[in-house]
C-alpha cells in the first residue's frame, strides 16, 4: 500500500467515526466559544453553551458562519490561537475590497500537508515521486498546500508556480516529474502546447495530476488524460477550511473523498438553511474539526454539489463530493483565481467619468480563461482625444487588476450602450462550457 496511508482513519468503520468527529466537535465549540469573541456572541444570541453539543449530530444545533463574518472580523478577528502560535496566513478573495484572512498553527498546517497527502497516496503518489506544482504560489493556498503535502509524504516536489508554459514543459521533461499538481485549465492548456511544442505525452514521465481549484467536468478530465498521457485526479479545497486537500479523489476516480476526521461536511439547502434529504444537491458547509488557528463552525462554502454516501472501491470510509456544479453566491472563478463582480463595480465607482453600467463577458480561448469589461463612460463626458480614451481604459485595467489580481480586458463604451434589465442586474455572461 502507499505510503502516506492513515488506514486507522481512513478506513474507520462509519460509526466509530462518528464518535472521533463528536468528540472533536464539542472540543472545537468550546475552545471557539472561549477564544472567538463573535462565535460567542452567536452562541449567546440563541441561548446554545458547549455543554449542548454532545455527539456530530448536534452540529444541526450550531450557527452558521459566512465570508461576511470573515470579513466583518478583519484581518485576525475569528483567530482561536494567540498570534505567537500562528505560523502561517494565507487569504482569498472576499466579496468586496477585503481578503478572506486565515492562520494557521503549526498543527494546522501539519494535519493540512497530511491531508493532502493522504489525497495523493491514494492515487500512487509515492516517496519515490517526482511532484511538479505549478499552481501558484503566495497568499493562494495552491502552491503551497500541494507543496508541502508532497514534502509531507516524502516526494521531490518541484515549486514551478504559475506561468512560463515552455519552461514549465521543459522542467517536467527533464526532471522526470511522475505527477503535475494544477488548475484543470491550464492541465489543457498545457497539452496544447505541448503539442504544438512538437511533443507528445510519451516525452513526459507523468503518471497522475491532482486538479482543482476551479470547476471542470468528465469531458476535461477525458482530454487531459489523453494530452498528458497520466490519470486525472480531482481535489477540492478551499482556503477558509484549509487549502487543496479537503478531500481529494482516490484510484477510483468517484469523487473527493473528505477527510472528514478533520473537516466534517454537510449539505444543506441554501434558501431554508436546513439540511437536505441523504444524496441531494444543495450548499456544502464545512466545520473544521481539529483547527486551532481559525477554527470554522458551519462555514457556507456556497459551493453546490451534492455528498456520496456509497462505499467506495478503494476501502475508504469517508464521505465523498459528487462535482460542484455551481455556486450559490455570484463568485467567479478565473484563470483559477476568485473573483467578485462586487470587487470591480468597487473599483469602477471610484471613477467619476464612468457610469455605473458595465457588463463582464469570460470567454474559455484556446483553455485560458479571457475576462472582457465592457464599462460604460458617463453621459456628458467628452474626450477631446482618443489618447486620452486610452490613459483612462490603462489606469482601470490596473486597477482592476491590482484588486482582483488577474488582467481583464477593458472596453469603454458610449453612455446608454450596456443593456439596462428590469429584473435582477445580470453583469455577467459566461461563455464557459464547463
Ligand atoms: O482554490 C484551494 C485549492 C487549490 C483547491 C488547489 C484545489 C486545488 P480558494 O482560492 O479559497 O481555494 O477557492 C476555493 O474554489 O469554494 C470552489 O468554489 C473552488 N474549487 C476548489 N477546488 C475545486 C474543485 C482553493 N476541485 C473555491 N472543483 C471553492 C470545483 C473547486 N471547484
């Protein structure tokens, strides 16, 4: 069997596991309602102590927490440990200007690289192999979390990051690398250049990819497998729970399995915030169950899947994801990267020679993702000279991109030209066939 394999855990009979998880969650409200002055206070508010949680089925009883409460307690306001314990932040995009801020301890980080690790185990990742990370590295918990995962297991990992594709191609050729860890849109991109590099996957070495960070489906995973000649995996993670890891596919290929002794999952319906019938889709909500930097209680991923309660092949007890097939809230995901509408209308509004009206088209060309936005000038403003057309379309294209961190293609257009709705705003159109 491989080599980073916790089978005690792993393959725990389910209501064994249940009791580890029970113990672990009446541990986590208490310590999160001693030290997280804002979890207290929504304890407080509906009269619910530590003492009322006494088994994983309790968990029903305890409030929610979302992005906003993130947000509203920035940056280290839903911090559990002392800063002194805090080894590590990492943040994602919030819904307006502010990050979604994170730390973590050293525990933390190391029940996250043996998370991850246990993901790539799974699917033959081994001591001997070769790990090329090219999701980027930084404030995204991509590079980092597979990074150390692989490091976790013993494996050579290659800290590629983000960007250069010939490099990348080159570096993977020549190190021999077993197994690629990136978004599944740039695994397709990479097998077009590839291609076009005269090359072919038999040039390569790898066995396995691990693919997330974004959306994707069956036919993606079929065309990565044939143009990198390797078994595509998929792992899920998020940056409020821990990073890549919350649960990544086993050989079978039949959905994330959860590390569910550490991040315990709960679909729920989005509008009525109750819990959805055994199989059915609604809102995944996370509850991390060992954390101490920032533990989260029921947190509102906003992703939509639904759970697999089946036995998988493989052995495993854990609960697994069926694929996310949207969000509940308006989040974007481009070029791997999080993005709010919310964040460029913020830049948009500072702007006096521009209206409120724009319109963001994405577009999949040649599998990268392209963000066009269309943005509307202002009735009454005049430009004597296109040049000037142009300094105002570059400063918002910085702009925009130094709040959202990824360049989007800015169009101006005449006053009274973006389509006005009667309904509901519709700012967005995604060409995407994911
Ligand atoms: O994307 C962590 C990650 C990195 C996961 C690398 C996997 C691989 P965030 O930037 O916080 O963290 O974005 C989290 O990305 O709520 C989902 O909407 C989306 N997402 C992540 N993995 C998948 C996946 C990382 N396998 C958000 N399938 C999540 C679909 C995914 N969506």
């Amino acid at each position: 069997m491989s080599y980073v394999f916790n089978k005690e855990i792993e393959c725990m009979p389910i209501e064994e596991k249940k009791v580890l998880q029970g113990k672990r969650l009446r541990d986590v409200v208490e310590r999160v309602y001693n030290t997280v002055a804002p979890y207290r206070a929504k304890m407080d508010e509906i009269g619910l102590k530590p003492e009322d949680i006494n088994s994983i089925d309790d968990i029903v009883k305890l409030p929610f927490t979302t992005k906003t409460d993130l947000r509203a307690n920035y940056p280290f306001g839903m911090f559990s440990a002392p800063m002194d314990d805090i080894v590590r932040i990492h943040a994602s995009s919030g819904t307006t200007g502010k990050l979604t801020v994170v730390g973590l301890t050293q525990r933390d980080l190391d029940d996250w690289s043996e998370a991850c690790a246990r993901g790539f185990a799974a699917c033959g990742v081994t001591k001997q192999s070769i790990i090329h990370i090219a999701y980027g590295y930084g404030l995204f918990t991509g590079g980092l979390g597979a990074h150390y995962g692989g490091e976790f297991m013993g494996a050579t990992v290659v800290p590629a990051s983000s960007g250069n594709t010939n490099r990348q191609i080159m570096l993977m050729k020549d190190f021999k690398a077993d197994t690629l860890c990136c978004t599944p849109s740039y695994a397709v991109y990479l097998a077009d250049e590839l291609r076009k590099m005269g090359l072919t996957p038999q040039d390569l070495s790898l066995k396995q990819g691990f693919f997330g960070a974004e959306p994707w489906t069956e036919e993606m995973r079929k065309k990565i497998e044939e143009g990198l000649g390797l078994k595509a995996y998929d792992i899920y993670g998020l940056s409020e729970i821990t990073g890549p890891g919350v649960a990544t596919e086993c050989e079978y290929q039949c959905g994330p399995h959860v590390q569910d002794d550490l991040f315990y999952p709960e679909i729920i319906d989005p509008v009525t915030l109750q819990p959805v019938k055994e199989g059915e889709e609604g809102e995944l909500v996370f509850t991390t169950l060992n954390k101490q930097g920032i533990p989260l209680i029921r947190y509102r991923t906003r992703d939509l899947c639904s759970l697999i309660y089946e036995p998988c092949k493989c052995g495993r007890t854990s609960l697994r994801l069926a694929r996310i097939t949207g969000r509940s809230d308006d989040m974007l995901i481009i070029r791997g990267v999080n993005v709010f509408p919310s964040q460029i209308e913020s830049v948009l509004i500072k702007d006096k020679r521009i209206s409120p009206y724009y319109h963001i088209t994405i577009d999949r060309i040649n599998n990268l993702d392209i963000m066009q936005i269309d943005v509307e000038l202002d009735r009454g403003v005049a430009f004597d000279e296109v040049q000037e057309i142009e300094i105002l379309k570059k400063k918002l294209t910085a702009d925009i991109a130094s709040a959202i961190g990824v360049t989007a293609k800015v169009n101006l257009v005449s006053a009274g030209s973006i389509k006005r709705s009667e309904g509901k705003a519709v700012y967005v159109t995604d060409n995407r066939k994911i």
